[in-house]
C-alpha cells in the first residue's frame, strides 16, 4: 500500500513537472524581445553584447548588456538594436561600459551588410549615392531599407559611428583634437566640436583621459564576446604568416600578430596582443597610419573575427557528436580571417597541392622578391605585399622563379587582374554560391581554392572547402567508426548539418589533427 502510494505520488509530481515545463516553454515563446532583453541586461549576459542596446530613461544614457552599473527598472528601460538608433532617441553613450567597444551583431542580410559598411567608414569618403551603387540600390531604396531595419538613415548611422570612434580616440590615445577629427571622419574640427556638444551636450575636451605611452605607436582596444581561443588562433596565423609580410612573435610569454601594413597611401605597421582579463584585443598602429585608422581598425576586426558569437555558433554545432570534442577541446576558436583579400587570395593558389610550409616558403620569397621594402620594429617584418599592379608588370618567367609552376605563376597574373576590377571586394547581397562561382571564372582556380578564399577572405561563414585533404582526413578520424579518410562527397553529406557555420566546423577540424600532432 506504502509502495503503491509512492509511486502514485511519483506519477503526479511527474505530471505536474511536466505541465510546469510546458508552461514555462510556452511562456519562453510568449516573451517579447524586450522581456528577453533586460532577463539579459540583469545577467549582464556577454552573448547579446552589441546585440541590442539599453536606453536608461531616468538618466538619458545608454548602454551595453553588460554595463557594471545597477540594472534599472525594467520600467525605465528602452531597447534598440543599435547604437544610432539609441541616439537618434536622445540617448547619450554610457561613458562606463562604453558602446563603442561592443562587438557588431553580424547577420546574414543586406540590411546589415550595409550596416557594417557605413560602420567601418564606408560613408567617410565616398557618397551615398556611391555606396548604393555598390549594393545594387538607388540612394532611396537604400535609405528605406536602413530606416525599416533601423530606424535610422545611412547619414544618422555614419554620425553615430564617427562620434563613438571620436569617443574612443580620446579615451584611450594621445592623439591631438584635429588627429581625432579627422581619423574619426569628420570634415573639419569645427563639425567634430559642433555635432559632439550637440549629440553627448559636452565638450570632446571634457572626456579626454590621461594616457600613457606603453609602446612606438597608438594602442586601441578592440572588444569581442568571450570565450577566444587566442594561442589556438595565433598558431594558426603563425603556420601561415608570410616571411617578410608578417609574424606570431613572444612577447612577456604570450603571442603577439605583427605586420607591414599599406592603406590608402599610408605605410607603418601593427601589433595585435590579448587582453584575457577584459575580453579585448590591443591593437597597436605606428602614428603614420593615424589618419586610416577607423579602416584599419575594422580591418583588424575581420582579421580575428571579432564579431563572432561563440556561444551560437558553438550550441549549433556541438550538437553533432562529430565536432563535441574539438569544440569541448577550444572553446572559442574563430575563422581567421585576413587583412588583406588580395594578399590572401595569392596566398592560397600558392597553397594549391602543396604543404602549408611549402606554401609558406613560397610565398615569403614573392614578398620578398617583389615587394616594396619597409622599416618597422620587428626584424621579421621588411616588406609590403607586392599590389596587383606589381604582380602583373613582372613576367611570368620571374614569377616561376620563386619556385612554382609556370601554370600557377599564370593563376597568379590572372587573380591580380580580376582584383583591380573588384572581384574581391565582397558584395552586400552575394551567396556564397554566387562568389565561389565567381571566383571559379578565373583559369587556374578551382572549387578549393574558391572556397578557401570565400572562407577566410571574403568571410562567408557557410563556405566550406570539402576536397582538403586535412579536412577528410579529420573527420575520417573523429567520427565512427574511425576510418583514414572520407571524400569529398561524403564529408560535404556530413557538413550539410553544420551550415550555416560550416567555416567554423572546418577549424575544429583542422585543429583536431594539430591535437593529435
């Protein structure tokens, strides 16, 4: 009877959890974004940092999701997806938690592809009738889709961003007012001065901070959402990095990304270090390069992938026990990107059928060879990549010279012309189908290759580059029962459910063999 009794007990508790379990998923699915939102806020949740954005209506400030301050009521909060649209609300930056250090929300769509544009500067220089040209819309259509999506214009969003990067220069840098005006994009000193006291109602001078010199050049600080897989990425690098262009060195027992850099007409150098305690990147920039700095900073940004979500991206794929143990294994690893497309591009047809050290050997001979030297502070770094112009005035015969192939030399003339008529430059609403067949057109590259450089330079995140052999050979080993390797029509069957990060599952791949190594 006693027996009988508990288990009746047992049968109704189980009923009533699962109702509660029910109930509480149904009222999960009835939560509106802004309830999901400030469960976020409350627990200072990294995942949406630069998600969304919280204006404080009892102080006129707002926020990032992790802002240390004490979490308003829910009744005073106002929630935007950017940071433009929080101003354009009469909203001024927290000078706390800082929103210009928040990571972008990358989506896969026009409207934010446009948005990162404008973001990194796209707007500084060019017009907006420039810019829609490059998307395929008409100014107005193009204005239209950012206030639907938004609620701003391109020219509101491109202020916003130019003051925040303002903000930035002038708490974490040296640099002087009319330095900090025109590297942030403004015209003149006097529109920087103007549109500063009027959005943030205070002078620029009043946020300066007292900043001191810890290295040769200007150190920002770039954010991103933790976890960051920062020894695993660098190793990565350093088995790439071309002689001459570039370096993983050691500095205080931790890795540091060195290179030339050549932007706009500008030359100097960068150094990229980890802030592990802050969930940041150092990026260091010799003062030449002070007036390209918002450029370059973004092109840091997709270099170290930055604007990943870890834990998205993670929770997809380590549903599939293929991928459990290599992500288990480096939380946090990113798809290392490039500085340059151009530079990477080469780069990988010089990678076709031969080791990574090989590829690496050849190509530091053609930075070296044809490449404009440089002087920076770091002994592995003494030249430019040569640019397209320089790849196809030399003769093919030199260009075998460095020890490849004359056909190849050939892939290398023909990758140089399609890069002056912008075939790398990724477009705002292009598939990856659309650009690896695009790049499929020039002779000499082939679906590899296409997909190598959609991946890593183009930054598809769905692209995805079946016939390496590194790749098969990886996920012969990992699944089961282990074998020595899959083909590529196997493993593309395998990858269909890791779209669309199958980019990201090709790194746990690649880097589940350096374990093993």
């Amino acid at each position: 009877m006693l027996l009988g009794g508990t288990d009746l007990t047992l049968r109704c508790n189980s009923r009533r959890i699962a109702k509660n379990e029910a109930n509480m998923q149904n009222s999960e699915e009835l939560m509106s974004n802004d309830q999901r939102y400030y469960r976020a806020l409350e627990a200072r949740d990294s995942r949406f940092d630069g998600v969304f954005f919280t204006g404080v209506k009892t102080t006129g400030i707002y926020c990032r999701p992790v802002c240390t301050v004490k979490t308003p009521r829910a009744s005073s909060c106002l929630f935007f997806s950017t940071a433009a649209a929080a101003e354009a609300a009469g909203f001024r930056p927290c000078l706390r938690c800082r929103p210009e250090l928040a990571p972008y929300a990358i989506q896969q769509n026009l409207a934010h592809a446009v948005w990162q544009k404008i973001a990194d500067g796209a707007l500084n220089e060019a017009s907006l009738e420039t810019l829609a040209g490059q998307v395929g819309l008409s100014s107005r259509q193009l204005r239209r889709v950012m206030l639907q999506e938004f609620g701003v214009t391109p020219v509101e969003l491109a202020q916003t961003q130019r003051l925040l990067f303002a903000k930035k220069l002038l708490q974490e840098t040296s640099l002087g007012m009319a330095e900090i005006a025109y590297a942030a994009g403004f015209g003149s000193v006097r529109r920087f001065n103007a549109l500063f006291a009027e959005r943030y109602h205070m002078a620029p001078g009043s946020l300066r901070r007292a900043v001191l010199p810890d290295g040769d050049g200007v150190t920002l600080r770039l954010a991103y959402r933790p976890p960051f897989a920062w020894d695993a990425v660098t190793a990565y690098l350093a088995g790439r990095a071309m002689p001459g262009l570039e370096a993983v060195i050691q500095e205080n027992g931790q890795a540091a990304y060195v290179r030339s850099v050549r932007l706009e007409g500008l030359q100097g150098w960068l150094k990229v270090t980890h802030l592990p305690e802050k969930n940041q990147l150092a990026l260091e920039v010799a003062p030449s390069l002070t007036p390209v700095l918002m450029p370059l900073m973004a092109k840091v940004r997709q270099q170290f992938d930055l604007e990943a979500n870890p834990a998205v991206i993670q929770a997809a794929l380590e549903q599939d026990g293929l991928l459990a143990v290599p992500i288990r294994d480096y939380p946090g690893l990113r798809v290392p990107g490039a500085f340059d497309s151009f530079e990477l591009a080469m780069r990988a047809v010089l990678g076709q059928q031969v080791s990574v050290a090989g590829a690496t050997t050849v190509a530091g001979r053609l930075v070296q060879r044809f490449g404009d030297a440089c002087a920076t502070p770091y002994g592995g770094v003494s030249h430019h990549f040569p640019t397209p112009q320089q790849i196809l005035a030399l003769p093919l015969d030199d260009l075998a010279g460095i020890g490849i192939p004359g056909s190849r030399a050939a892939t290398l003339h023909n990758l140089a012309g399609f890069a002056l008529q912008g075939g790398l430059q990724r477009q705002a609403s292009a598939s990856v189908e659309t650009t690896v067949a695009a790049l499929k057109s020039v002779k000499g590259i082939g679906e590899w290759t296409a997909q190598y450089i959609a991946m890593r330079a183009l930054r598809y995140p769905n692209a995805f580059p079946a016939g390496d052999l590194g790749l098969q050979k990886a996920a012969a080993r990992l699944s089961a029962p282990a074998s020595e390797r899959l083909n590529e029509k196997h493993l593309l069957q395998l990858a269909q459910a890791w779209s669309p990060w199958r980019a990201y599952a090709a790194l746990w791949l690649w880097q589940s063999l350096t374990s093993e190594a």
